[in-house]
C-alpha cells in the first residue's frame, strides 16, 4: 500500500485538490498562490513528488487525487491511535474526552458508532 503520511504542506495541498478536483494544473498553480504563497514552481514540484509517490495523476495537466481524503484521514488516525496511545482506542478516548462535556446529540452519535462497530 502507498505510504499515506502527509507532511503539513503536503496535506494543505492535497486539501485544495480534494475541494477542486479533478482541477486544470495551471488553475491550481493560482489557488496555491493564493491559499498557500507558493510560486508556480513549487506548486508543480508539489505535484511531481505526489505523483511520484503514487498519491496524484497529472494527465493532459489535470490533477486528480488517487487517494481519498478518507483514505488519509484512516491512516492517520490509526498512526496516531498506534504510536501515541499504544493502540489503545480507550486510553485515547479517556485522554481526548478528559476535561471535556459532550453534548447529548455527540454521546448518542457515539454510542451509536461503538454499537455498529461491535455487531
């Protein structure tokens, strides 16, 4: 499977990608310029080194993610859950929620997800 670890530049990137796709790289170069201050050049060695990474396809000078944000967001949260909380989804949930209320609408959410999960 493809390495799916952004680096901070690499995910606001892709974040613009995600919003626009499938977006003319000439377009593209625009939006970064305004989003990000990144010079054309940047931009399209942004777009090189995805691709080389298997993450984006620049055909005919349009760019389309290979990758769903979804896909990142999965692999990123079970690297979190793994290298911060020994794996432990309880350990990280009793560390997030510390200090914190839930609303009844996000602890009914909750239970739902954690009711799914175990069917």
């Amino acid at each position: 499977m493809t390495d799916l670890k952004l680096f901070a530049a690499e995910r606001k990137f892709m974040d613009i990608i995600w919003e626009h796709e499938p977006i003319n790289s000439t377009q593209l170069t625009k939006i970064c310029l305004q989003k990000l201050g990144w010079k054309k050049s940047t931009t399209y060695t942004m777009i090189r080194k995805l691709v080389n990474r298997g993450l984006l396809k620049n055909e005919n000078a349009t760019v389309t993610a290979l990758v769903k944000r979804e896909q990142v967001q999965k692999y990123e949260s079970e690297t979190l859950l793994e290298q911060s909380f020994d794996g432990s989804l309880p350990v990280f949930l009793a560390t997030f929620l510390q200090d914190k209320a839930l609303s009844k609408e996000e602890a009914e959410e909750l239970q739902r997800m954690i009711q799914e999960a175990t069917k």
